[in-house]
C-alpha cells in the first residue's frame, strides 16, 4: 500500500518549518545580546558555542536512539517544544545563567532533527525512492532558510530583535503541527533503522564496533570531515572581509550572501536526488568538492561586494549536492545493519567538529596573516578532501539500474 498524500504532504512541511528551528536561533542570538544586551563578545562567544558543541556530543548517541525508537514523530515535537521554550527564556530573562542553560537545552534538542527527519524518510518511502525524496527535503529545507534569512532581517530592522525568538517559536509549533500530519503507520520503523527487510524489527542490528571499523564508513567519514573542514569558516570569512571593505552595508550584504547560496541550493538538492536515482553516487558527491577550492580560490581575488555575494552560488552548488549525498551514501553503506540513524549522527558530530576546527584554524592564519591566505588554505584543504573521495572513497550504489519515479515524492 502506497504512502499517504497527507504523509508526504506533512513531511515537506515539516522540512520547510524546521529549517527555522533546526540550528536554534544561530546569529540572531548573538546580535540580541550584543545590541540589545550589550554583552562582552567573549560571553557572546560562549553563548553561541554552547548548542553546537552540545550537538557534537549528543548527535551520535541521538542517532542510536532514534535506531530503537518508533516515537520518531513525537521525538520531534518534544524537541521543537524545548527550541520554543528556550527561545521565550531568552527573551524573557535574558541574564548569562538562564541564556547558558537554554542554549545547553537547545543543543540537545536540536541534535535530534537531522537523524529523526532521515529515519522519518526512509521509513516512509524505502531506498528505492530515497534518493529523490532527499533531494525534495532539501529542497524544503533550504527555501525555508531563504524565507527565514529574509522575515528575520525585515522584523529584526523594522520591529525588534526580541520578535525573531517569537517567531522561531511559531515555527516551532508548526513543525510539531507538521510532523503529525505524518500518519504514524506510513513509518515502517524496520526499514527506517535499515534493517534488512527478511529480519524482524525486533533482530539484533550489526554490533556498533563492526560499523564504526568499515573501511568504506571509514574513508567516508574522513571525506565529510575534510568537506566541512574546508567549507566550514567560508562564509565566516567572507563576512568579515564584508564588514572590512564595505562595512555601512556589511549586515545586508551578509544576508545577501545566505540567500544568494540558499535559492542556488533549493535548485542543486532536488536536482543532486534525480542524478543520484539514476547515476554514480560517487561521480556527483565529487562536483560538491570541486566547489570548495575553486569558491576559496575565487574569495581572493577581489574586494567588490557584488563579486564576493556572487561567488556564493558555488556554496549554492557544493552545499546543495554535499547535503543530499551525505544521507544517500550513509544509507548505501548501511543499508541491512540497523544502524543507519547512528551513522548518520555519527557523521552530523564529524561535520560539527571540521566546521569548529575550520574556524578556530582559519582565525588564527587570518590573525597572524591576512584573510586571503586563510581563503588560500581551505582552497589548499578543499583540494585535498577532493583527491581523497576521488582516489579512495568507494562507489557506493549497488546497482545502477534506473529506480521508479519519484514525481509524487
């Protein structure tokens, strides 16, 4: 029996909505303390470390568990509600205590979303149409980030910096409102946990040291390490150099500059899941790598502002393809362990780590040097993650027969 309208319908939704809630309230945390609240850059620093060093610790462990739950729905909106609460705090009692156990929270809430949304999808629709239903989330997920990117810079200009929490709460609720339009039998917790479909849900999953000492998890793993390291601290760096050259206009511009990458994603992810029904995934995670040195190498190039906002549809490209593959190829090399939401948080936490290394490395070369050699080291580090998915990273689709059509999905 075919999955629901209203099942599929519901899951958009609920992409497009958590792509406000997924990484908290990010920079717009940072903005309010400082402008509002006049807080020390260091306390602002700390502040906004917290989630996502909170996220690298519970991400695996979260995967785990969402392995051996059929709650997935519901785990959803538990963690949208704590994100919304934690967001009315801030505003409401915004004194560093209070500020550093919401966002203590807010990271373990939001280590949830990536995993949880992955099982939810492959429950519902199986390998066959995962790759196109990926590249349609995606998709969801990032016009939800433009959205986001443009309502939260109009209410934090014309209204208040407090109204951007109160609307990441709504959307909070809504993607609670959203997950439960899913209806709960279109899940088959069995596949979602890619158990092999002549085992009982109840089997025992492949042992967790088996699946962290795969060679092929392994090369994978350094790969997306490497990706994020020379990804990571691009954008950081562009806005700096932004505020540097053309400060009067270096909020809009830094807007600009998510939105230009954001539109060129919402095209790249659905386009990368229709590729990778019908093709090497290999062949197509590389275009993403390709990205990275040459948009790094591009950052040197000039100071103009129009320039460096364009060079961001790179971003758009590498960004959009990276994002979709990852959760394709995880569920390649796990498809019959039971251990797909594992390696799937597994490898979120590996992300986190390369983008905070990225930007601890890089602000030193920039302190000491100047920011054109630290554009020059993620391009150098961009080039190596290439070479080493190019050269070792194994093709991972076990047949390249054309999958069914996705139109509907």
């Amino acid at each position: 029996m075919g999955i629901s309208v209203r099942s599929l319908k519901g899951l958009d939704w609920l992409c497009f909505f958590l792509a406000n809630v997924r990484d908290g309230l990010g920079p717009y945390l940072a903005m309010y303390l400082l402008v509002a609240k006049q807080w020390s850059p260091s306390d602002i620093g700390l502040a906004m470390a917290i989630p996502g060093f909170v996220r690298i610790l519970a991400q695996t462990p979260a995967g785990a568990f969402i392995d051996n739950t059929i709650f997935k729905r519901g785990l959803i909106v538990i963690s949208s509600l704590v994100v919304a609460a934690g967001c009315f705090v801030d505003v409401l009692f915004p004194v560093f205590g209070v500020i550093m156990s919401s966002q203590l929270l807010i990271g373990i809430a939001t280590s949830v979303y990536t995993p949880t949304i992955a099982a939810i999808t492959l429950g519902m629709v199986g390998y066959e149409k995962l790759a196109g239903r990926i590249g349609r989330n995606e998709s969801f997920n990032h016009i939800g980030n433009v959205c986001n990117a443009i309502a939260a810079g109009l209410i934090g200009h014309f209204i208040s910096y407090e109204a951007i929490f109160y609307i990441v709460s709504v959307m909070c609720v809504a993607s609670s409102v959203s997950v439960l339009f899913i209806k709960g039998e279109d899940i088959d917790h069995k596949r979602a946990r890619a158990v092999l479909e002549n085992r009982t849900y109840e089997a025992s999953p492949v042992a967790i040291k088996d699946v962290v000492r795969d060679k092929s998890i392994i090369l994978f793993a350094v790969a997306v390490f490497l990706f994020s390291f020379s990804n990571g601290s691009m954008i950081s760096l562009a806005g700096q150099k932004l505020c540097v050259f053309d400060k009067s206009n270096a909020c809009l511009s830094m807007s600009a500059c998510i939105i230009v990458a954001q539109m060129v994603m919402i095209f790249f992810a659905r386009f990368a899941g229709k590729l990778a029904d019908k093709g090497k995934r290999k062949t197509i995670f590389l275009i993403s790598f390709i990205a990275v040195p040459l948009r790094g190498l591009l950052f040197t190039l000039s100071d103009d502002t129009i320039y460096l906002i364009s060079i961001q549809v790179l971003d758009g490209i590498g960004g959009g393809i990276f994002g979709v593959l990852t959760i394709i190829m995880i569920a390649d090399l796990t498809e019959g362990t039971g251990r797909f939401n594992f390696v799937q948080g597994m490898m979120t936490a590996i992300i986190g780590i390369g983008a905070s290394l990225s930007s601890y490395v890089t602000g030193f070369i920039v302190n000491n040097y100047n920011y054109n050699n630290g554009f020059i080291f993620l391009a150098v580090m961009g080039i190596i993650a290439f070479i080493v998915v190019f050269l070792f990273v194994p093709e991972t689709r076990k047949t390249l027969l054309p999958a069914p059509k996705t139109e509907n999905l």
